[in-house]
C-alpha cells in the first residue's frame, strides 16, 4: 500500500504547480491508463484498416467481437476477482507469501477451463456459418482475456499500477503492430493479431507474478476452501461487472436501437459512440480519485485503526478517527468538483467534437446524458473503494445489486419511453445508487468508533 502513496506524495510535495500537475498526471496515467490503451489499439486498428480490410464490415465485425469478448470475460471473472485478492490479501498479512504462486496459477488454472468452456462452446454453436479459424481465434481470445482480468486484478492488489500500465502499453503495442500486419488476411489477420498481443500481455503478467512471488508448489486450491470463501466478495465483483454492462447488452439486443453484426452479436450506434466518448471523460475524475485514497485518506486509515490495536488514548482515537472522515468527504467533494468541470468542458465542446469525428449531432443530448452518469461512476467508485477499505463487505453487495437492479429497470423503462429517454436510465441507476450510498457511509461513519471497538 505504501509504495505508490510514496511516489506519489513525493510528486505532490515538489513546490509549485509543476509537482502538483506530474502527481495528477502520474495518478491519471496509472488509473486510467490500461482501459484507455485497450480501446485506444482497438479504435486504431480498425482506422488503418480501412483501406486494405475489404470488405469495410469485416472491421466492424472485429471490433464488436472484441468488444463483447472484453465484456462477457469481465461479467465472468467478475465471480472470482474480488474474492481471489481478499485471499492473496489476508495469505499475506499472515506472512504465507509462499503459498501465493501456486494460488494464483490455481486461480488461472480454474478461470481457463471455465472459459475454455464457455468460449469453445459458444463459438461452436453461435457462429456456424464462420470459418473455423476464427471461432478458434474467438475462443482463445476469450480464454487469454479472462486471464488477463485475473492477473490485473491481482497486480492491482499488489499495488503495481505502473508495472500493470507498461505491460498494457507493450501488450497492445504489438497487439495493434501485429493485427495491421496480418490485416490483409480479412477478419482472421484481425482477430489473429489480437489474440498475439494479447498472449504477450497475459504472459509478461505472469512472468511479473513469478517474479514477485517465488514458491516450491506449482499448483493450489487454498483458496476454494470454505472458510477463506467471502460470498459478499464473489457476488459483489459479478453484480459490479453485470450493472457496468448491463444497459449496454439492453441496448445491444432491443430491435429498435441495435442491428446484427456477426452470428448473433449485435451492436448499438446509436447508443454505443456518445458512451465511449462519455468514458473518455472520467479520467480526471480518476487521478482525483486516486491520490485522494492512496494519500491523505489511507494515512489517517493507518493511524486510527493502528491507534485501536495499540490502546491508545480516546482523545487520540477521536482525533484520527476526525481526520480520516474529513478526508473521505473533501476527497468526494474534489471527485465532484472536478468531474463537474469535466462536464461542463464536454457540453462547451460536444458539438466541435462530434463534428470532428464525423458523428452526427443527433448523439449529442445522449452524449450529455452519459457524461453526467460516467461522473456518477467515478463518485461510486470512491464510495466502494471507503466501504472496503473500511471492510464492510455487505453493504457494498447491496449497493452492487442495487444498481444491477436499478439499472435494469430505468434502462428498459427509458427504452419504452422513446427516443427522447435514452440514456437516462443508466444515469438515474447511478444516481440513486450514489445517493444511497452516501447515505449510509455517513450514518457509518458517525457510528465508526463503537463499530470498530465491538470487532475487536
């Protein structure tokens, strides 16, 4: 934990706005860099494809294959993301760190037959009328995805978001260099191309683990014994991951807002553009997010929970305790703040935008729409990352299921209510989960001292 709060602070510390600007940067880099370099190779490889890939659909059938294969792997390993880092965690503070290898290819193991399974099943069965190697190339991507997300997740926990952030630069470095090289071969080259890069992510991953963590077992299933199981933990990574998708998927398969693409995979153009732009948007947000958590909140955290083991004095405890809630809500307050000046940007300059991207200005009311709820995702973020810092495993369940439900809901009722509606129900999902969940964090932290006492 203390590794990139150090690197950080001592950014921040430098005098003038020079150190303060690198600090930000270098916490936007690392937070956001890894999802902006997936989608940026993407959207890359399809535009230097354009001349040479014939016919022009075949791009798009690529990049909607890739966009559910990212999708469906996430909603997948969501099960287990959480659950396996709770485990790495406590493995650690145990001083077990030689049984973590052999977990984590435990883990890798488990993840590749489950999706081996279901990838191979679904491109057996879904896309018969396509060649063979391209249900392969489906399957094995899907494969080496999921095991990516594992390995991510995993690093992530470990506190290596620059060593995370390098290896996504290399992986889809050669991920884009090798789809325009094999570009002349239609589809295939594409997709071959992606799972090559891809495999190069996934194995420097690995290799960094094998690095961090030497051990003598190869293999081990501690992790699926009962008492190391949290099931808030399982269900809240699924729940989280299905709420990030689920409007999409709605959008994707209502008659109306999508149309086919390739076997039974279908896309949204009007729904997809305006919300990948609005994700573009969140990084800011994200640096604030960030430093605000790694820095002045996780010092106070330390130091009142510190202060309960060791005994010491009320006044002390009340003072840490004072602190740590002033962090929580000035650093919310910024996370707004600045995600309230990032929109306000995007409604100055969505028009420019749009017409410089040669995307209709019809999209711009969905595009304003889906700015504020990306904001809202990033605040909701910030609020789960206090409740697990703070281990309240239930309440982030609720708060996860809350939005699946919710956004389910609105999002399906924006649909009956025309076109005029789009969009607004994943923002009031993400509005009506924030809300509740800062409802509770405050009534948590009022009661914060006499909760902690009676855990002990």
């Amino acid at each position: 934990m203390a590794g990139i709060g150090f690197e950080l602070r001592k950014l921040l510390n430098k005098k003038g706005y020079l150190g303060l600007l690198q600090g930000y940067f270098y916490a936007g880099l690392i937070s956001s860099g890894p999802w902006v370099l997936s989608i940026l190779g993407v959207l890359l490889i399809g535009f230097f494809s354009i001349a040479v890939v014939v016919p022009d659909f075949l791009i798009a059938q690529f990049q909607v294959t890739v966009t559910y294969i990212m999708a469906v792997s996430l909603i997948l390993t969501g099960f287990i993301q959480l659950g396996f880092t709770r485990f790495i965690a406590d493995r650690l503070f145990e001083h077990k760190d030689y049984i973590v290898l052999a977990n984590f290819n435990g883990v890798l193991l488990a993840v590749t037959l489950a999706a081996g399974l279901l990838g191979g099943l679904s491109a057996l069965f879904l896309f018969p009328e396509e060649s063979v190697l391209y249900r392969l190339l489906l399957a094995g991507s899907f494969v080496v995805m999921s095991d990516i997300w594992i390995a991510a997740i995993f690093l992530s926990g470990m506190k290596r978001y620059k060593a995370i952030v390098l290896l996504f630069f290399l992986g889809y470095s050669i991920t884009v260099a090798a789809a325009l090289l094999m570009r002349p071969f239609g589809l295939e080259g594409l997709m071959g191309g992606f799972f090559i890069g891809q495999s190069v992510l996934l194995w420097g991953m690995v290799a960094l683990v094998l690095y961090e963590f030497p051990g003598a077992d190869f293999v081990r299933f501690d992790w699926l014994e009962v008492r190391k199981v949290y099931p808030s933990l399982i269900w809240t990574g699924f729940f989280y991951n299905l709420a990030a998708w689920a409007d999409k998927f709605i959008f994707w398969y209502y008659p109306y807002t999508s149309n086919q693409v390739i076997g039974p995979l279908r896309a949204s153009e009007i729904y997809d553009f305006p919300i990948f732009l609005a994700y573009l948007s969140i990084i800011p947000g994200m640096a604030v997010f960030l430093v605000r958590m790694e820095t002045d909140f996780v010092e106070y955290y330390e130091k009142f929970y510190n202060a309960v083991r060791e005994g010491e004095t009320l006044q002390y405890i009340e003072e840490m305790r004072n602190e740590m809630v002033a962090t929580i809500r000035q650093g919310i307050a910024e996370i707004v703040k600045i995600q309230g000046i990032a929109i306000l940007l995007v409604f100055a300059l969505g028009p420019i935008l749009l017409d410089a991207l040669h995307i209709s200005r019809l999209h711009l009311p969905l595009l304003y729409v889906d700015v504020v709820s990306a904001g809202l995702q990033v605040v909701f973020l910030g609020l789960l990352n206090v409740f697990f810092y703070l281990d309240r495993r239930r309440i982030v369940l609720m708060l996860t299921g809350l939005l699946v439900v919710s956004n389910v809901l609105f999002t399906s009722i924006s649909l009956y209510l025309g076109a005029a509606f789009y969009g607004y129900g994943f923002a009031a999902a993400m509005l009506l989960t924030v809300t509740v969940a800062m409802l509770v964090l405050d009534r948590k932290l009022e009661t914060l001292e006499y909760e902690t006492f009676m855990l002990q």
